[in-house]
C-alpha cells in the first residue's frame, strides 16, 4: 500500500478518465499493494466542498490517507470500473474520504 500512497499526487490522464465517463473531479492514481494486487484509487478536492475557509486550509494542507473497506461498510458513493483489462475494483467515496474496497 505504501506505493499506492506515494502516487497520491499523481495527475490522472484526462483521455483515460474521460473513456470510462469517470467524473473529472477525481484524481486516479495507478499503484500496487503490498501483496501485488492492482488498486485503482480515486482521489478527489471536492470533497469537503462548502466548508468554511478555516477548515478548507486545513483540508488542503493535511495529507490525504487512504481507507480500504469492505464491500459490507455503507458507501456514501460506489463504482465498479475495470480500466484496460485490469483488476477490478470498487471505488468510493467513505465518511468524506477516497477509500478502497477489495472486489
């Protein structure tokens, strides 16, 4: 999972993005596990949006994590998308955080 941390600032190609009708509000970044399986994680500013300026410098300056979750937890946001062939994952968006959740 440390890989996949480290690609949190990668910028996602547009054309990719645009393909598979994912909403241009999210980042995705590409990245490999510990165990070598492929994650696909969404990453996105917008949440949070309507926060007063306060919370929002704060939001922007602290480091986004990553939750994984199970397919059990309630998603406040889900997708199912498979880019390229390659494994498929849900996506969503939990308690206001980009999580990842094992297919």
């Amino acid at each position: 999972l440390e890989s996949a941390r480290a690609l949190l600032d990668a910028h996602a190609d547009p054309e990719r993005q645009d393909l598979h009708g994912e909403d241009a509000r999210f980042l995705l970044a590409r990245g490999k596990s510990d165990d070598d399986a492929i994650f696909h994680l969404l990453m996105t500013h917008e949440v949070g949006a309507g926060d007063s300026p306060e919370k929002e410098r704060e939001r922007k300056s602290s480091k986004p994590t990553i939750e994984i979750a199970t397919p059990t937890q309630r998603l406040e946001h889900l997708k199912r998308t498979n880019l390229n062939g390659e494994t498929l994952l849900h996506m969503a968006v939990l308690h206001g955080r980009a999580a990842l959740v094992r297919a």
